[in-house]
C-alpha cells in the first residue's frame, strides 16, 4: 500500500510558523522537527498511511519547537531562527506541492504591523482626548424621583 500526504496548512507569524497536518482520527503519530526541515507521519481513522516531508524555506530553531495533537488535526509550531522574517513560502524550493496550502483564515499580513499599531495607538490617544475633555455635568433636574411608576 502506497503512502499518501496529508492536506497540511500554514501560516506566518514573527517568531513561528504554524502548520497543521489536517488528520481525523490520526493514529501512530509521529513528528519530527529538524533545523532544516519536518517529518510528519501517521495513521489515519480509515488505517491509510500518511507521510509528509518539507524542507524549511529558512532554519528553524527545533528545539523552541512543539506539536500539539487534537481529534482533527496536528498543529506544529515551529521556531523561526531569524525572527521577524517573513517566508514567502513554507518550503526551501519554489515549487508548491498540491497537498500544501496557506491558511487564509489566520494568515495576516504581520510586516509593517509596527506602523499600523502605532496608527492605531494614535487614533486611540485622540479618541481619549475627546473624551477626557471637560465639561461641566449634564442637568438632571428633569428627572422625576418615582421613576418606579
């Protein structure tokens, strides 16, 4: 019987990468993190063998490395040793294997993150400006003092 691999995704991030090998019911699990790259093997629910192996786009440190294993998936979060470097890909050649894809719902655009926190801090600060500035108590002398009735 021939292996197959499993559907991974992943994202960037400043300090990691994140992977998930996307696995129901995985058995025999077996991860592997390397500065150069990441064996991943398993067993699926229906028995099939699944192996996948990636050379990093960068070193990783794998020490700083872990995986954590759920009903559905196995996440991976690798290291990077250069922080805040961003991969344009995951892998080290530039060739996109089909069983590979981007997580779009947690990949966000981290570069330049400093300048738009900053934007944001700034308009924060503005906004408590206008808030802070005094004025005197509104009148409350229209309010009736049974307002349980």
């Amino acid at each position: 019987m021939e292996r197959q691999h499993a559907r991974t995704l992943w994202y960037d991030r400043p300090k990691y990468v994140h992977m998930e090998f996307c696995v129901e019911d995985s058995t025999d699990v077996h991860v592997l993190i390397e500065d150069e790259r990441i064996v991943f093997s398993c067993r699926n629910g229906d028995g099939v063998e699944l192996y996948n192996e990636i050379e990093f786009y960068a070193k990783v440190n794998s020490k700083d490395s872990q995986d954590k294993r759920s009903g559905r998936s196995i996440t991976c979060f690798v290291r990077k040793w250069k922080e805040k470097v961003a991969w344009p890909r995951l892998t080290k050649e530039d060739i996109k294997p089909v069983w590979l894809s981007v997580d779009f719902d947690n990949w966000r655009d981290w570069e330049g993150d400093e300048e738009v926190e900053l934007a944001q801090v700034e308009h924060y600060a503005e906004l408590l400006n206008k808030v802070s500035t005094k004025r005197p108590p509104p009148a409350m002398d229209d309010l009736d003092d049974d307002s349980d009735s």
